[in-house]
C-alpha cells in the first residue's frame, strides 16, 4: 500500500459501501424516494423523518472523518483549513450528475465529478489563475452543470 496513498483507499472502502447501500437496502431505495419526492415518500409508508436523520448523520460522520483525514495529512488542526471546499464538494457532485433538486446521482459519478474538479483547479493552479478567479470560474461551472441538468429533466418529462 505504499503506492497508494491512504485517501485514497478511504475512499475506495467508502465509496463502495454507499454504493452498495444505496442500491441494494431498502435505506437506499428509501434515501432516492425521499430525495425524489418527500411528499409521495411519506404517503408511501417511508418514515421520512428517520431518512433524513439517518442521511445528515452519515454525513456529519463522513464530514468528521474527511476532517481527521485532513487533519493527519497536514500534520496541523487549524479552525478554517477546510472553509471553501463546500463549493468543491456541490460542483463535484453537480458535475458528477447529481441533481440539486434530489433523487437522483451515482457514487460514480460523484467521484469522477470530483476528479474533474480537481484536474481543473490543478490546472488553474499551474496557470496561476488568483485563488478569487478559481472561485468564479467554479461557481460558472457549478451554474452549468445545474442548467444542463435542468434542461436534460424537462426534455425527460412527458
């Protein structure tokens, strides 16, 4: 494993346990319903309340380990060191096909988002684009994605 970083690896054991429960437990049929439509959820028997404290749980968990992570890779625990990665993490998963408005994305494509995302800001970086630039040209990307995804739901719609 010394070829690998340890992220990484993280993220793959991580990575494979949402996907599978996502798609093959009823929590994950029941994260999509109440992601899809939260009204339709509830008449339909899901405790829509449950979903969503399970939901923000795991992220509250996945959000400490991404911090103990950063943390031992910086070798520093400072109070702001993770401020301005929320709009890296929206425009990975936008990029990736999740849609803002819920119900649907894949693991996949979160990631393959967020391996975009991070090829992009490298490149930005080598160009040495001003950190402010970096933050518009995300936040243009971001608008796109969301355009793109609600143009894509309004041609599906019958």
């Amino acid at each position: 494993f010394k070829v690998i970083p340890l992220p990484v690896i993280y993220l793959v054991i991580i990575a494979v346990l949402a996907h599978f429960i996502l798609k093959r437990t009823a929590i994950g049929r029941y994260v999509f319903a109440t992601g899809s439509n939260e009204e339709a959820a509830r008449l339909s028997g899901i405790n829509v309340r449950i979903v969503k404290l399970v939901v923000y749980s795991i992220s509250g968990l996945m959000s400490g380990l991404s911090g103990a992570i950063l943390v031992a890779r910086l070798n520093s625990a400072q109070p702001a060191i993770g401020s301005g990665y929320e709009l890296d993490a929206i425009a990975a998963a936008v990029i990736g096909g999740t849609s803002l408005s819920g119900g649907e994305g894949q693991i996949i494509g979160t990631i393959i988002g967020a391996l975009i995302m991070s090829t992009m800001k490298n490149g930005l970086n080598l160009m040495h684009v001003s950190q402010f630039w970096q933050q518009v040209i995300i936040g243009v990307v971001v608008i796109v994605a969301v355009y793109i995804d609600i143009k894509r739901r309004d041609t599906q719609r019958p």
